[in-house]
C-alpha cells in the first residue's frame, strides 16, 4: 500500500473511531440515566394512591375546550382541557382512540392527575392514557439502548480496520460485513425487546440476550466472509500451468 493510500485509510478510521463515540454515548446515557429513570417513576406511579398530596393522584371534572385529531405522517393528538377558574391543559395523546375522537367541545371530563400532569382521560366508562402516563416499556427502551452500543462497536471495528489497512477489502467492506450487521443488529434487538415486553423480562435481558447473539453471528460471518478469498487463493495455486 502505497503512503498516500495508508494515510487516507489511517483518516477513515480515525473519522469512524470519532463518530462511533456518538452511539457509545447515547448507549451510556440510556443504561444509565434514562432506563433508570422511566422505571422509577413507572414503579412510583403504580405505587400512588389518591390524595391531596401533589405525589399522590387527584381526580378532577374538567371540560373540553378543543381537541386536534390529525392523522397520517406526522399525526397530532391532542385535547385542551380547563377548570373555571383553575387551570388550563393541553393534553397529548398517541392516537384518537378510544376516547379522544369521540370529544366534542364543552364535554365534561374526569382527568386523572399526578406530579402535575394528566395521566388518564375518562367520559363515562371510556378512558383513555395520555402521552405523559408512565408505561411499563423499559424493555423496548433497553432494546434501542443495546442497539446504540452495537452500533458503536460496529464503528469501531471498522475504524480498526481502516487503522490496520484492512478497511475497504474483504471482508470489511460496506456491502459484505457492515450493512448485513448493521440490519442484523437492528431486528436482534427489535426480537428480543418485543420478546421480552411480551413475556414480562426484565429489562436487562435484553442486552443479556441481542449481545451475544449479535457478536456470535458477527463472528461466523466474518468467517463466511474470508471463505471464497481463500478458497479462489487455492484453487489459483492448484491450478496454474507448470513453468516452462
């Protein structure tokens, strides 16, 4: 390799060891910050009881003043509710069902509140959760978390690469290594979250489960990879004519 294509490869992977940080990063602030955090405050949530107490949850009537359903890419839910007197909410939803739709102006409502915020919706026996309700999905959050990282160590394999003039022949290429590891990673950790939520796993089985699967099937194709270079390699040395 010539100097001039050395020092380009040495600037790849320093430009991916750089850019992998970004990933490890996120990773980090989920496990540590983020995770944490939604768990603790679903666990308090579930653990409220009604009272006075701001900590604690208040039922209260309130009315309809408006109410957006847009659906589609980009969609908005949302109802502005208000007390006379008191206080006026704009309240987000996910979607328009069941209760959100069926809306209309002036209608009286019964707001579940806590820690400030509305929680729940209901008219009659109809209720709905609003986008600030705490809900018990660390698993899908340690899912994107173990994703990140993997994505991180991605990068930095491939700046290894670069840095030892591997990078840009096989195996470690776009094509052959990094596209198919980087889908891989992305539907293991996908799985095995959805797998985990469903069947009520703790969130760190996740990362328990995507790591290792992910790395072992990073390894076997890399092998599968190196194959047809050394089988091609030996079948050039068999089959080339005797010298004259």
């Amino acid at each position: 390799m010539s100097e001039g294509k050395s020092g380009s490869g040495r600037l790849v992977g320093v430009l991916l060891a750089v850019l992998s940080l970004i990933p490890a990063l996120i990773c980090g602030l989920l496990f540590t910050v983020g995770l944490p955090d939604d768990v603790r405050r679903y666990e308090d949530y579930a653990a409220a009881r009604p009272c006075p107490a701001d900590d604690c949850i208040r039922t209260l009537p309130l009315a309809v003043d408006h109410t957006v359903v847009e659906k589609g890419k980009g969609g908005k839910f949302e109802a502005t509710l208000s007390s006379p007197g008191a206080w006026t909410a704009v309240v987000r939803f996910g979607d328009p069902g069941p209760l959100l739709s069926r809306l209309e102006p002036g209608d009286q409502v019964s707001a579940t509140v806590w820690r400030g915020r509305i929680m729940t919706v209901a008219k009659e026996d109809i209720r709905q959760s609003t986008a600030d309700e705490p809900r018990d999905e660390a698993q899908i959050g340690a899912g994107l978390a173990t994703f990140t990282g993997l994505l991180a160590a991605l990068g930095l394999g491939f700046a290894a690469a670069w840095l030892t003039g591997a990078g840009g022949r096989g195996p470690w290429t776009w094509r052959a290594l990094g596209m198919p590891l980087l889908i891989g990673s992305a539907l293991s950790c996908l799985g095995v979250a959805v797998a985990a939520h469903l069947t009520g796993l703790p969130w760190w089985a996740v990362p328990l489960v995507a790591v290792p699967f992910v790395a072992y099937a990073a390894f076997r194709l890399h092998r599968y990879r190196l194959r047809p270079a050394s089988g091609t390699a030996g079948r050039g040395v068999t089959d080339s004519p005797p010298a004259p």
